[in-house]
C-alpha cells in the first residue's frame, strides 16, 4: 500500500533527483527506488554484524536502603 507523505529535502538534491528521473521517470519513482536500496544496504550490515547479546547475570541491587552506602 502507498501512503502520501511530505517530506523537506534539500533543492540541490531535488534538482539531482530530477536529472536522474529524467522525462520518462518520475521523482517518486527515483526516490523510492533509492531509499530502497538504501534500506537493504542497512539490513545487510546489521546482518553481519549483529548486537551483542545481553548479559543475564546483571549485579543485584543494593540491599541497603540508606542512601549513600
């Protein structure tokens, strides 16, 4: 599904845009097809490097109750 959506870009970038999209494409099309490719460049790297795992001793709290001890 497409949903409509306003976004502020820089007008260097816009004319970029427009001189990629050309008569035939439109800018919607180049867009999408860039944050697209972007999109997979990011889930690849995250791919490859994943978070470390978290740690499951974590130290217990306190047993004192005074504040500064």
């Amino acid at each position: 599904m497409r949903i409509r959506t306003n976004i502020i870009i820089e007008e260097e970038i816009l004319t970029k845009i427009d001189a990629i999209a050309g008569d035939k494409n439109k800018r919607t099309a180049v867009i999408q097809k860039a944050l697209l490719e972007f999109i997979a460049r990011e889930e690849k790297k995250a791919a490859k490097n994943p978070p470390p795992p978290e740690e499951t001793q974590k130290t217990p709290p306190s047993k004192n109750k005074r504040a500064g001890v």
